[in-house]
C-alpha cells in the first residue's frame, strides 16, 4: 500500500508478507518494522520498532479494544 501523508514529501509505503509482519517506509523520514501479534477475539495487537530521522529509534507496542 502506497499513500501520500500531508507534509511528508515521499510517500509512506507498507508492504506485507502475508504473515503478519509489514515493513514501512517513509523515504528520508525513517523506515520501520511492524506486526501483528495475538489480541482478544477478532481484533489483533500490534507491536514494532521505528527508527524515524531525527528522532531515535523507539519500540511501540498497541493493541486495539
């Protein structure tokens, strides 16, 4: 998936693997690994790691209820 995002000059691109992991791309912003992970019932969690410039790379974890 390719979208464009409000001031941001490159466009912001997620690609999947078909198992759960999406790589993310954000041109000179920063890039960033993704994941699906067990949640409650339907819904799934969600935790990655993003190393976006100029800030340092950080881990976040969310799920949805």
């Amino acid at each position: 998936m390719q979208v464009r995002v409000e001031g941001i000059e490159a466009p912001v691109i997620l690609r999947g693997d078909a198992q759960g992991n999406y790589d993310l791309s954000a041109g000179e912003l920063g890039s960033g690994r993704l994941t699906l992970t067990g949640g409650q019932g339907l819904i799934p969690g969600l935790s990655g790691r993003l190393a976006l410039t100029p800030l340092p790379s950080w881990t976040a974890r969310v799920s949805c209820r």
